[in-house]
C-alpha cells in the first residue's frame, strides 16, 4: 500500500459520526477525508449544512482525497475488534483496507470509496 495510517478506532468512529450527524435518508452525502500528515480532515456537505471535524494518525497521506458511505465506514470499525487499526490505501479509487495494527491476522475489512464530485 502506497499510504498506511496507524489510528485509534474510538477517535475515527467519533469523528465520522460527528460530521454524519447531518446525512439523512433523503440527503445523503460521502463523507470526504482528506488525508494529511498526521491528520485526517473529515468532511460532509448536504443540503442541510456542512461538517468538518478531524482526527489525529501515525503517518502521511501526502493530501490524499478519498469518499466513503458513513455507514458502511462505521460498520467496519464498530467490528473491529481492537482498538489500534492501520488503514491502507492507494488511491481515491481503489478500496482501503482496514487491519489491526499490531498485525494480527484476527481481521480484514475491505471498503470501497465513493467517487467524490469536482
């Protein structure tokens, strides 16, 4: 993987409910992360307003963009069992993987981003 990010679960899952507070069934949006060095800048737009919290990591995503469903990213990390994860990415396309950071094979979760509008 091109970026791997070394985070604490309950930090992530908060800030992505945060900013989702405002994605309902009529108005949904992707939550757009914009990867930094030792950040993750969470936001969401939707006709209702916009959101913006960040979260802290170990490691640079060189100001990578990616989109994901709030719901299927809180998913995996509600299920992950451990709460030190390492999320792996490539590309705003390609899927990020989401393992346990102290190696162990005891999980994999697979996401796939959304594509983010100009």
């Amino acid at each position: 993987f091109k970026y791997q990010l070394k985070l604490e679960k309950s930090e992530l899952l908060s800030s992505i409910d945060r900013v989702s507070l405002i994605v309902s069934d009529k108005n949904t949006s992707p939550v757009h992360m914009t990867i930094g060095d030792g950040s993750i800048d969470c936001l969401c737009v939707t006709p209702i307003g916009r959101a913006e919290d960040v979260c802290t990591c170990e490691g640079d995503g060189e100001g990578l963009q990616i989109g994901f469903n709030d719901r299927y990213m809180k998913d995996a990390l509600k299920a992950a069992s451990c709460d030190e994860l390492l999320l792996c990415l490539n590309t705003p396309s390609s899927p990020c993987i989401i393992k346990a950071a102290d190696g162990s094979n005891s999980f994999t979760y697979m996401i796939l981003p959304v594509r983010l509008h100009a």
